[in-house]
C-alpha cells in the first residue's frame, strides 16, 4: 500500500486543508488521491471541477491537477465543456448537497441524462455549512437549522434516486465510515465508461452534528455505522452500488457524429462556391410577399433575395410573423439595391405578392404592382373589389383572360372600394396568378409560392428565370427543389404568353 | 514501527482513535501551543500496519512508518499529457473561399466565428438568436467542432468557459433573459481571464417583453451585468457583413486581451437576410501559449509588452496543473480572498487591461463631421436609418454628422470628445430602440458641452429615416 508521505508528495498542491477538526471532507479527498493512486492515472489527465461550498473545496486548490473552481451549482456546465472540447480528460467533480442537487440540480440531472463520462463525488453533509448550518434540499424533516429554527418542514432529497432517475449509468452511496469501500467504488467509477455518482454522506461536526445532539466526529461516524446500511429500509440510508449499466456516452456519440458529417462532406462534391450568375443582371425593386403563415411566405422571401444576390446588386430581406408558426399573418420583405441600402423597413413596396385576403387589405394600399395568388379570390372581400374591377387580368392553366390591348391590367381610375375600407389607388396594377392551382396540379401545394415569384419575374423582368431557377436548387429542401422549379417555371411562362412582346 | 502524528496539520478530530482496529491510538487531554490536543500513540507495539488511520485522516497528517522499509521512489511514471494543444501562433493569417452569398445576421455570425476557428457551441433555444444555434449545430461537425444544446443559459456560458480552458475557441448566443442568466458566469470569465464570446441579439424587455422583436435595451447590462468591478469588450454589428467581420474580431479581440467579448447584435441586425462577401483572407489572433517554465497563468504578464499583453494562458490537460478559480486569485492562480493588496492589484489588472488599451480596441464610423453642428449618434441597426436621413439632413442643408460606435465598449469616448470639442458640436441626438439604452454613456461623455436630444423608440419597430430626419429638422430650427 503507497504510504502517507507518498500520497501526499504525488496529490497535494498545499496544506494545511482550512477545515473545521472533524470534516468528512478531507477524508474524501484521501479516499480519492488513493484511488487514482491505485490506477495509476496521471495527473496531468485529471481535470477536478468544484462549484461552490466546503465540498468544493475539497480539492480546490489542494489536490495536484488541472482545477477549475468554478460558480455556485455550476461546475458541471463548466466540465461539460472542457470535457467535450478534450475528451481524453479525467473529469471528477466535487460537489456538495446544496451546490449540486440545490443550486446545481438542473445540470446534475441533465449531466446524468446527456451520460457525459465523468465522475461526481457528491458530499452530502446534510446542511449548508459554510455559510453557517442553513438548511439544505437533504437535511432530514423537522431538523433544527439556522433557517429552520422551529424545525425542518420540507422532504429531504435521496440524491441517488434522483441521478438514477435521470439516466446516471453508474450510481452509489458509501458514507465517511466506509472508507475502504469508497476508494473501490471510487476506482469502479472511474473506469467506467459514462456518467458515474457517488454519494459520500459525510459529517459536519460543526453544523450538523452539533444540531442533532453529535459532538464530535467519532460521534457521527459512529452514527453513520448504525444507521447507514446495505439492508436499510429507508432507500436515503441505503448503502453500495445501485446502478452500473452501460448506455452510449455522450462525447463518444458526438465524436462519431462528426467522423461521420466529416465524410459525407468529404464525399460530396464540392460546391461551386460562387453562385454568382455569369452576367446576370437584376433591376432595383422593393418587393413586398404577404400571406399566412405555412405558405412559405419567408422561404420565397429568401429564394428572392438569393436570386437577386446573385447578380451581385445590394439586397436586403426582412420578414416579420406572429408566435404560431403556421397560420398567423406573414411577410416577407426584399429590396435590392444598386446603393447602400439604410432603410431597414420600406414603407412603400413597388410589388405586392399577397397570397391571402388578409395580405391584400393589409397591405395593398398604394402599391403600384399586385401580384395576387389564386387563393385570394376565394375570399369574399378581395372578390369585391375584383369582380367590380373588370379589368384585372385573369390566368391560370386553362383559362386566361387577358384585357384586350394585351397589357397587364389597370384598375379604373374610380378607386374600387370594399367594405373593409381597403382600395386600390387608381394606377395601380393586379395581376391574379394561378400559383395554387398550379401547384396542385404539380402535386405540390406547397409550392404555390414558387409560382408567385415566376409570376414576379416574368411581369416584372427584374430578375431572370435562371437566378431564381438556380436560387430554389441551392437553397431549398432537396426533395421539392425540383418540383419548386417546375411550379415557378409554369408560372412564368403562363404569364409571360400573356405580356406584350 | 511506529505511527507519527504530524502536529503542524494535526486538528485532534479523534477519527483515528475512533478507527484503530488495535486501539494503538488514545485521546489525549493536552492541548499543544496551537490548542490542539494531539491524539498520543500509547500502544504502538499493538500497530499492524493496516494503515487505516492514515486512509482516515482528513488532514493527512498521520505517518505509519515501516523501519524496516526504505521510502520507495515515486512510482508516478509520467506520461506524455492528454492531447497537448498545438501551441497557437499569435497571429495567423487564414484563406477562406470568397464569394458573395445572402445571409441572416444570425447566420453570418456563425460563418464569422468558424472562420474565427470557434470550434465549440453551447447553446439555449431564444428567439432571436436560434439561428446562430441553429447554424453552428449544422457547419461545427463540418469542421470537427463540439455544439452541445444545454439545458439552460446559464450552462451555456458555464460549457463555453470550460471549452475554452480546454484550448478550444468557444461561443454561446442567447437573447435578454437568457443573457440575464449569463450575467453570473460572465463575471467569472472576467475574473479568471477567459476568451470565449457571447452574443445577445437584442429583443424588447424587461422581462420576456416582445420576444420576437427587436430592442436595443443591454447596452449598460453587457458591460455592467454582472456584479463587482470588472471590464468586457462588446461590439455591435449594423449589417450582416459586420455579423460576420466583427465575430471574428471579438474572437481575436477576446483571446488577446483574455476577456469575454461581447457581440451586442439586435433582433433586426439578427433577422434580416443581406447580400455580403465573404473575403479571400482574414486576420485572426490567438492567446499566448505558455513557455517552458511558465507558472504564472493570471494578471499582468511579466514583460509586458504590446504582444504580451495578458499572461500566458495553458490548456487542461497539458501538465500545467492550473488552478481557475473565480475566488480572488494572485498571479499563479492561488486562491487569496483576504489580502487587500492582492485583490486591488488582480482586478485592478482586469480593468486597466482594457481601458488603458481602448485605443487598440475602439472602432467607430464617423461621417460628414466636418463643420457639424448637430452630431446623430446611432449604433446598430438604428444607425441604418440614421445615416439615410444625415445623408438627406446634408442635402437639405443642414450641418448635420454621423457617429457610430462600433465598439459600445470600451466607447469611443476619446474620438467623440475631440469632435465635440473640435467642430463647435452643439447639439447630439441618440437615435436608438431604448429609453436608456446607451444614452447616459454619451450624456456622460458629452458633459454638458451640448444639448443632448434622446431620439429613442421602443416598441419593436425599428426607426424609420424620416423620423430620424424630423428630429434632425426639429433639432436645427
């Protein structure tokens, strides 16, 4: 067996400990310095975490590693980053009841969930002794403390039901009067591969003890002999190891998820990296697209505002839409620009592609271009104002109904009002679109908004085909890219038979 | 044989009494000079060596010694240390693949901290910084990075910190309750002088407030959030391009001067998609590795130069038994929380660090200053809008400037108490999405020279040029 004198020269930075006589907590610490001595693990692999209480103190600054000391509660956070940014490192914690079921329970919880590998000491003293013998989330039911001082009222935590609870692969519970037993859970803990907890029940003679009629700490180990035992009834008194199972770990699974991102990027062609469209050009527009919420309002906001970046022009893409995230009203706004673009939130849209009545009357107001989908008529108040407009211009597949001159459509000069108190200002132009029913028939409804924005190039001519082809490959989801492509490209060509040569 | 009792750590806890199978140890009643009455050893011919006195002691402090065996050597073979960090150059000029592509802000700060070589995101879900969430959880396994969705912000920012002492560039973005969470651990990179960045893409508070809109509120809470004296950078982009541009200099800016820096975006500069470049080649800086015979990890570095400027900074795992702690701490690391001096001397080091810098940090825009009599200060997406309507101010006529902070902190104070003073400035309007917001930070630095004019608008809509340009008008009849 290594003696004193070597385990002191291999784990100790300084001494003397700043314990009350008596603290379990030292004890622990040459427990662990044994253990780590007994598996040759070298220093310099040990990365101890701490938060904030005696317990953490423990090893901070005292045991010979990389220590990192850090907040109250927190030291598991903290140890899960290092440990993931340097998995080969041997992460132990040691934390308390207060700093890690109190303060720290979330992260011990979901340490445990995550099966992150590193090993937990928890010191359980049963109160808060630092801060002078408050009560803590396992001091026992009517226990007097400084902040109980009528006793207790609340259930004390059983620390390793808890963890198990939450998917802790290895668990147990010794107390400071089985030291031998600790140092080979400890030693069991440290090999094992995943999220391990031992609950140390340690003494404060200072705090604890004192409260409940113990003096001294022979008194309470001797305490901890009668009551803490393999066949305890209570589960809190029980002792041993509860749990030591094996679960995917949380660094390894991450270490293989990027292997295996690694080589299907590797694998993968690779992109042409500029998207700029070979002398492709595009006209400064501020375009406005409006519907509901599922429509792909933003997504063809986006396509638009690639397509139109493509040609190497200033853009801008905004969009705004309530907390649903289907159904409420949305809007999606994109300038291009030859100049800076300062204003972040243009009033006035030169072009309105609205896909639901709501959109129209929102924001229909003045726009010199509205692009309406299908859908829109359906609704009673947009069909107001349209069906008393003779000449708006109708297309869709089957059907088109273009003014008589051939040009795109002009609501009269009499300002066409709907009971809403919506209009369209004289001069203003209203293309309806067949974007829906094409997408239909294409077998994707989905893809109305696709032929909203063939529809904007082809009246507009502001950007090509082929931007906004090549746009919607390189950014939507590849399963409807193609189909996308098809909706857009109908839509443009429907409308372009109808526009003057 | 015989057991030793070390007086000088010895507390008279009795557990050995208490634990001696043989009885060899007894209670004593003597106190010795520091008070402690020493266990005595009052049969050690009963001893069997089983050594359970000294696996019990918590001091360490008890010796069973074998006569008969000669101390062996120190059985501790060492062995080559976990995955040494590759010491890191300074500086270190990195080729990206240029083009122009369109680009949330979110986005472009994630582009912006990969190029930065961010190899580890710790995040929580908050509108409106998701995104970068979002994008990092997609492009760090492309580049054999770590992103790990936590459980809250406040483990975000604690993973981050321990990324970091890890030897891995690392980042975390969050919004205004989450960055309220931060605030702690904030404070303890601070305080153990850690790189890492934080972004808060600004929304309307207090509170939960208008969660999906945008607000310029933190301004004094990124710098002051967090409690004691202690000093942060913290820069606030107005364009997707400076998403990505200024990432990579709170990066750098973060690991040369050892300090948590801050990217103070705002829920608009965050959610509008922008055409931007992504340049041929960046600059970035690195922390300063240490040296065969480093032991000295905090405060002001010996020689120090304007390359050496923070202490050298080890990686877990290499050997260098580093000791972090948020605790007051002296040069190597060591815990003291009651010398006056030590204390005085660390955070003081923490403060000056920065401020006695600010001219290597401090970046702002500064425009039509010249002959300016009213001076529009914006920051942020604000100061979109509020260059649109200086621009339009000066066509009409007005003698009218711009100046945008780019880094809120430290605050370009010197600049802007030169062109007060300079070009007879007589009056300022700060234009921002707050009531507060930045507004005492200039009212402070403009020291009753000028009349002040708070152009502020909440409510989650971003100002419009025109209203800029009212108060423009207004404030020069």
């Amino acid at each position: 067996m290594t003696t004193a004198k070597e385990i002191r020269n291999k784990y100790l930075r300084v001494r003397p400990f700043p314990f009350c006589p008596g603290c379990g907590g030292g004890m622990v610490l040459n427990a662990f310095a044994r253990a780590i001595d007994d598996m040759k693990i070298p220093n310099e692999d040990i990365l101890i975490i701490a938060g904030i209480g005696c317990s953490s103190w423990i090893p901070s600054p005292f045991f010979k590693a990389d220590t990192l000391h850090t907040t109250h509660g927190r030291s598991l956070s903290f140890g899960t980053g290092a440990k993931l940014a340097n998995p080969l490192l041997k992460v132990v914690a040691f934390t308390g009841d207060g700093d890690g079921t109190g303060i720290g329970g979330n992260h011990l919880i979901h340490a445990a969930r995550n099966n992150i590998d590193m090993v937990v000491l928890c010191i359980n003293n049963n109160i808060y002794g630092m801060t002078g013998g408050q009560v803590a989330p396992t001091t026992p039911r009517e226990v007097k403390t400084a902040t109980t001082p009528y006793g207790n009222p609340s259930n004390p935590f059983d620390a390793c039901k808890l963890v198990e609870g939450a998917g802790a692969t290895f668990v147990a519970r010794w107390t400071t009067a089985h030291i031998p037993q600790l140092i080979s859970t400890i030693k069991k803990a440290l090999r094992h591969k995943g999220f391990s907890f031992i609950e140390v029940v340690s003494q404060c003679p200072t705090h604890y003890g004192r409260r409940t009629g113990m003096q001294d700490a022979p008194s309470m180990l001797k305490f901890f002999k009668e009551i803490y035992s393999i066949n305890a009834a209570e589960s809190r008194m029980r002792l041993g190891e509860f749990v030591n199972i094996e679960k995917p770990e949380l660094c390894e699974d991450i270490s293989k998820m990027i292997e295996m991102v690694a080589g299907a990027e590797q694998a993968k062609e690779k992109k042409t990296g500029q998207s700029t469209a070979k002398g492709a050009t595009c006209k400064p527009m501020q375009v406005r697209i409006a519907g509901r919420g599922g429509q792909g309002i933003v997504l063809a906001g986006i396509l638009l505002g690639h397509a139109f970046a493509s040609c190497g022009i200033n853009v801008l893409q905004t969009q705004s839409y309530g907390a649903e995230a289907r159904g409420g009203a949305c809007k999606a706004d994109v300038i291009a620009s030859d100049e800076p673009i300062n204003d972040l939130s243009p009033e006035k849209p030169d072009v309105l592609l609205a896909m639901s009545s709501e959109a129209l009357e929102k924001y229909g107001n003045g726009v010199p271009l509205i692009i309406l989908d299908d859908l829109v008529s359906a609704a009673a108040k947009a069909r107001a104002v349209f069906d008393r407009s003779a000449q708006c211009c109708q297309t869709d597949s089957t059907r088109a109904e273009p003014l008589a001159s051939g040009q795109l459509s002009v609501v009269s000069e009499q300002k066409a009002r709907i009971a809403a108190g919506w209009e369209v200002s004289a001069g203003s132009k209203v293309v309806r679109v067949a974007a829906t029913k094409t997408a239909k028939e294409s077998g994707s409804i989905m893809s109305a908004n696709m032929g909203m924005l063939g529809a904007f190039a082809a009246i507009t001519g502001s950007v090509s085909k082929d931007a906004l082809a090549a746009a919607i490959r390189e950014n939507s989801d590849e399963r409807f890219a193609e189909v996308n492509v098809r909706v857009m490209e109908k839509c443009f060509g429907d409308i372009g038979r109808l526009l003057p040569s | 044989m015989a057991v030793k009792i070390d007086e000088r750590y010895c507390k008279g806890c009795n557990i050995c009494v208490a634990v001696c199978p043989k009885n060899v140890l007894e209670r004593s009643l003597a106190l010795n000079k520091k008070g402690v009455a020493v266990p005595l050893v009052a049969r050690p011919q009963d001893c069997i060596k089983c050594r359970i006195c000294e696996m019990n002691c918590p001091e360490f402090a008890i010796d069973v010694i074998d006569e008969n065996k000669s101390a062996p050597a120190s059985s501790a073979v060492k062995k080559p240390s976990a995955a040494p960090a590759a010491p890191a150059l300074p500086y270190e000029m990195k080729s990206l693949a240029p083009r122009t592509v369109l680009l949330q802000g979110d986005e472009a700060i994630a582009e912006g901290a990969i190029a930065a070589g961010c190899r580890f995101y710790a995040g929580y879900p908050i509108t409106p910084a998701t995104e970068i969430a979002e994008t990092m959880a997609r492009l760090l396994p492309q580049h054999g990075g770590k992103f790990i969705q936590t459980e809250d912000e406040i483990a975000a920012i604690g993973a981050a910190v321990g990324a970091s002492w890890s030897g891995v560039k690392s980042m975390t973005a969050t919004s205004g309750p989450g960055f309220s969470l931060m605030q702690e651990n904030i404070g303890y990179a601070a305080m153990t002088e850690t790189p890492c960045v934080i972004v808060d893409v600004q929304r309307s508070g207090p509170s939960t407030g208008q969660a999906t809109r945008p607000a310029q509120g933190d301004a004094m809470q990124a710098r002051f959030g967090s409690h004691g004296d202690y000093e942060i950078i913290a820069l606030s982009p107005n364009s997707a391009q400076e998403c990505f541009d200024l990432t990579i200099r709170a990066f750098s800016l973060s690991e040369k001067y050892r300090v948590p820096a801050i990217l103070l975006a705002d829920g608009e500069i965050g959610h509008i998609r922008e055409s931007m470049r992504i340049p041929k080649e960046i600059e970035i800086l690195n922390r300063r590795a240490p040296e065969e015979g480093d032991s000295k990890f905090f405060g002001m570095p010996e020689g120090m130069t304007a390359k050496r400027i923070t202490a050298p900074m080890p990686s877990f795992g290499t050997g260098h038994f580093v000791h972090v702690t948020g605790s007051t701490h002296k040069e190597d690391g060591m815990r003291d929380v009651t010398t006056k001096e030590v204390h005085e001397r660390m955070v003081e080091w923490f403060c000056d660090k920065i401020n006695k810098n600010a001219d290597d940090i401090v970046s702002f825009e500064e425009k039509f200053t010249d002959g300016a009599e009213i001076l529009v200060i914006s920051y942020g997406a604000t100061s979109r809008p509020a260059l649109g309507a200086v621009q339009d101010a000066r066509k009409a006529g007005i003698k009218v400037g711009f100046f945008r902070p780019v880094t809120i902190w430290p605050s370009p104070e010197k600049r802007l108490r030169e062109i007060i003073a300079k070009e007879k400035i007589k009056k300022i309007i700060v234009a921002e999405m707050a009531l507060r917001g930045y507004f005492p930070e200039v009212e402070r630095i403009a020291a009753g020279r000028c009349e002040l004019i708070h152009n502020s608008k909440i409510g989650g809509e971003i100002h419009t040029s025109k209203e800029i340009l009212d108060a423009i008008t207004e404030a020069a009849k």
